[in-house]
C-alpha cells in the first residue's frame, strides 16, 4: 500500500471513529412535565376557550401532538399526582382523596418516583409549584429523587384565605428544600415566581440532562394573577389567570431556543383532573363533558394534553388513542433508557403514539377510581361502563361567583349505564339495553380490576394494592 492510500484509509478510520463516538455521547433529552391544578377539557383556545388566548400553549400543538383523550390518574388532586409521578393507580399505593396539614400519611419511601428514576441516570432533577404528596419533611420532593424544590405542599385554599373553612387551616407554608422559608405567600405571584425558579433551574442545569416539574398551583381556586394580567381577559379573572399560564410556557420554551436546547427537549403539558365547577366563574370548563372534578365523569377526569419535541414528535398531530398521566413514567423510561420501578406498575408506554404511529394500541383499558377505593366505571377507550354508585352531582345546582362556591350533591345514588365515547363524549344517551355483549366484555375489564386493586361498592379486597408512606 503506497503512502496515499494509507493516508486516506488512516483519515477515513479516523471519521468513522469520531462518528462512533459522537453517536454514542449523544446527549439524553431534558423532560419538562408541567402539571396545571383544575384546568378543564375547553380551557384553551385550541379546545374552545373563548375571553381570552392561549398562544403559546396552542403552539404545542402546532409542533407537536395534542392527544384528545388523556385521562387524569384520578379526578383529585393528591391521588392524581401519585398516580403521575408513580405510573401506579393511585389506590394501588394507598393514594386517595386530597391530603391537607392534618394528614399522617403521604407518598412511602417503597414507591418509585419519575425524578428517582432519572437520577439513576445522570439527570438532574427540579419541582417547582405544588407537592400535595404529604406535607411532613420525609415525604416531600427533596426525599423523592429531586434536588430542588421550592412550592406550596398542597392546595393554597388549604390556609386562613379558605372561603368555607373557617380558622380549620393554619398558615400555608412556602418550602424551599425541607425548611419552610415563608408563611401565607402572595399567591398572586404563584405564577410568576415559580416560573422564574424552573428557568433558573434549567438554566443552570442546561449543560447535562435534566427533569424539570413544574405543578402550578393555578387555575385553582382561590384564583390570583400578578399585575401583569389582572384585568386583561374579557373572561374576568379565570381568564387572566390562564393567559399568566400560557405567558410561563412562553417563557419556558423562550429560554429552551436561548440556550440551543429546542430539539432536544421533550415539554409535556397537563391538568390533574377537571374543573371544580361549582365555583362557577372561577372554574374552568370541560368543553361540555359531564361533571366536574371530583366525579367519574369525564368532566373529572379527562383533560388536554400536550407534548412537544422538535424533530422527534411530528407537528400538528392530534392522537385519539385512549392514555393516561399514569403512561408518562413507563413512556419516559423507554426514552431515556431508564429501568422501570421494582414494584409493579400500571402504565404503558406511549412513546410509538408520540412519534406518530397509529397503528399501536397500548393502553387497551382504563379504571376509574374514587373515594377510598370505589371502582365506578371502566372503559376500553371507545365505549364506558359507569357502575351504580354514590358520588358527587353539580346538576341540579347554581354554581358560585367571585371565589364563593355554590352547593353540589356529595351523595347521589347514579343509576350506572354504558356510554359511547365516539358518538356521546358527554355521556347523556344510556345504551346498555342495546350492546349486552359490549357490556360483558366491559364487566370482563371490572373484575380483573376488583381482584387486582378491589372494590369497596362490591365488597372486594384486591390482591396487590400496598400502603402509603406513613409519619415515622
């Protein structure tokens, strides 16, 4: 071989090595979950919201994929969050309901959070908002896979300002780390200040991957809004306060393209269940499905969802597959790599629906729990089966104005019935006497459900729920 030759094959070993090696150091992507409190199925203008505009918020559709038929985990908050941050049912892990200062339990030391399985794998982790998985220091974010925290550790009406409850709520804490910095904090700046806290985080973090969850603690009542917005939707101040919302994913996605990071970003965004409707003006909608927050409807559970990754998700892609809040771990584990949990999970990867594919089907059923461990409907994606049970009804009642809640039914004995999706997403048209044979295999989904998780309207027990972390 004369000298030429060796010299270009030395120069093309030379390339191949080098492309070995950028593709093997190919940076992880940076996951951002954010994670609104009672926003409703049409608050956004992209879902038929009308006073005020989402842009910034719509434009994830635009770039992205906007899945039509997202469930909550639950349609309340703590079980909701366990759920998203678990890929469990919130009642396999002892998750019901809405914990608040007097709680003795919280998210257990045996569960494996979104943020501990990152860690694992060299991310560095950020929660900024809302916690709501029990308040004592052992059950806070810091001790749950993230670095950073700084947040309320439940719902903000859970203080002196709670428009029913009296002198029952002490002052509401602001927690940075695990020592609370602050007590009864403006929450007109909720907003704002959190934002401000994740984009110092990512900032600081942008040079290695990291996990960012940012749960604001708004549209929850009691609502708020900083100066920037107040008074600046024709929908009064709902409007406002989602217009401060869309205006903190601008400025998220702002400092994404700043830093070069626009590609290699996945930003996941998503309510914990629907609006609390009986607040009336500052509620939400559900875009005319039935009920609200707190009810097996789909008004309770079933939200927008909205995922962005340039280059990776294909834009402008609506996904009707029927997924959940309980997918985003398993899903985020087959991105990035990550083992799953030890312990048994209920989430299905997502990741094919993301990228496109429709030809995938992994989330073949759905539970619908509430209260304690009630099983109250089941559903295959197309078609729901709601069984007898008592629950909360707002029909029937005027909702409230400017932050006084009107009255609702907590005790209404619901008939049950079998629903179709496709044609009645409002569930107003009872067919069960029509589809016996959609019936059974609805009932088939019930009873695998009732023997794993069990059913306190039945009586079951379940076989492999597990217990809530509890004060040591």
């Amino acid at each position: 071989m004369n000298s030429i030759n060796l010299y270009l094959v030395t120069l093309i070993l030379f390339f191949l090595c080098q492309t070995t090696r950028a593709g093997s150091s190919k940076r992880a992507v940076n996951i951002i979950l954010v994670y609104l409190d009672d926003m409703g199925y049409g608050d956004l203008t992209i879902t038929g919201a009308t006073g005020y505009s989402t842009p910034h918020i719509d434009r994830m559709a635009s770039e992205g994929v906007f899945f039509s038929h997202y469930y909550s985990p639950q349609a309340v908050c703590s079980a909701s969050r366990a759920g998203l941050l678990t890929g469990c049912y919130p009642n396999r892990i002892g998750f019901s309901g809405a914990l608040d200062h007097s709680s003795k339990t919280g998210i257990s030391n045996e569960e494996e959070t979104i943020a501990q399985m990152l860690k694992k794998e060299g991310y560095a982790t950020g929660a900024f908002g809302k916690w709501h998985l029990g308040c004592q220091e052992q059950f806070l974010p810091q001790n749950h896979g993230f670095d950073e925290f700084l947040g309320i550790p439940y719902s903000h009406d859970m203080s002196p300002n709670h428009p029913t409850a009296g002198k029952y709520y002490p002052p509401l804490p602001l927690i940075e780390g695990n020592q609370v910095v602050k007590t009864n904090p403006d929450n007109t700046q909720f907003t704002t200040q959190f934002t401000e806290s994740a984009i110092g985080f990512i900032k600081k973090n942008y040079k290695k991957p990291f996990f960012l969850y940012l749960a604001h603690p708004l549209p929850h009542v009691p609502l708020a809004v900083s100066d920037k917005f107040n008074g600046k939707s024709r929908q009064g101040l709902y409007g406002d306060v989602m217009m401060e919302i869309d205006w903190s994913m601008g400025q998220i996605f702002m400092t994404l393209k700043e830093l070069g990071l626009d590609s290699n970003t996945l930003v996941i965004f998503t309510s914990d269940n629907g609006p609390w409707i009986n607040y009336g003006n500052h509620a939400g909608s559900t875009g005319g499905l039935r009920e609200g927050k707190g009810t097996s409807f789909e008004g309770g559970q079933r939200v927008p969802c909205l995922m962005r990754w340039k280059g990776t998700i294909p834009e402008g892609f609506i996904c009707n597959k029927l997924i959940s809040g309980i997918d985003i771990l398993p899903t985020l584990a087959a991105i990035t790599g990550a083992p799953l949990p030890v312990k048994r999970i209920d989430g299905v990867n997502i990741f094919p629906l993301m990228k496109g594919d429709e030809t995938v089907n992994p989330r073949k059923s759905f539970y619908y729990y509430y209260r304690l461990n009630s099983l109250e409907a089941v559903s295959n994606g197309d078609w729901k089966l709601i069984f007898p049970h008592t629950g909360r009804t707002y029909e029937g009642f005027k909702p409230g104005k400017d932050g006084l809640p009107g009255p609702v039914n907590e005790n209404f004995r619901f008939p049950g019935g079998l629903y179709d999706l496709r044609r009645d997403p409002g569930e107003r048209y009872n067919v069960i006497e029509l589809y016996p044979d959609i019936v059974a295999e609805l009932e088939k989904i019930a009873k695998d459900a009732r023997q794993d998780l069990g059913d306190d309207i039945t009586g079951d027990q379940g076989a492999n729920r597990r217990q809530p972390g509890r004060i040591e």
